[in-house]
C-alpha cells in the first residue's frame, strides 16, 4: 500500500477535515463544532483561526 501525505484543513465554516494531500477524494475525517464548542475553545486559550 503506497504512502499517503495526510492534512488537517479547516474549511471555515466549523469543519476540520483530515484528507490526503495529493487526492481530489472526499475527506477521510470530518469534525464539525458548533457556535458554543468554538467559544469554549477560544476562552480555553487556544486559536482558532480562518483560512
């Protein structure tokens, strides 16, 4: 099985995918947050940032 480059991609809507990296295909992980899950990340410390 050939090795594939993995990354982590936020779509800037609320979703992070992980997906290969050379492929079109569809997303291997999706994760979707809400509005309440991204205020708890942001008063955690932790950036959230848009692409």
């Amino acid at each position: 099985m050939p090795t594939s480059l993995l990354e982590i991609v936020d779509l800037g809507d609320g979703d992070i995918v992980l997906q290969r990296a050379d492929d079109d295909s569809e997303p291997l992980v999706t994760i979707s947050f809400s509005d309440e899950s991204r205020m708890y990340i942001l008063d955690q410390g932790l950036e959230w940032r848009k692409p």
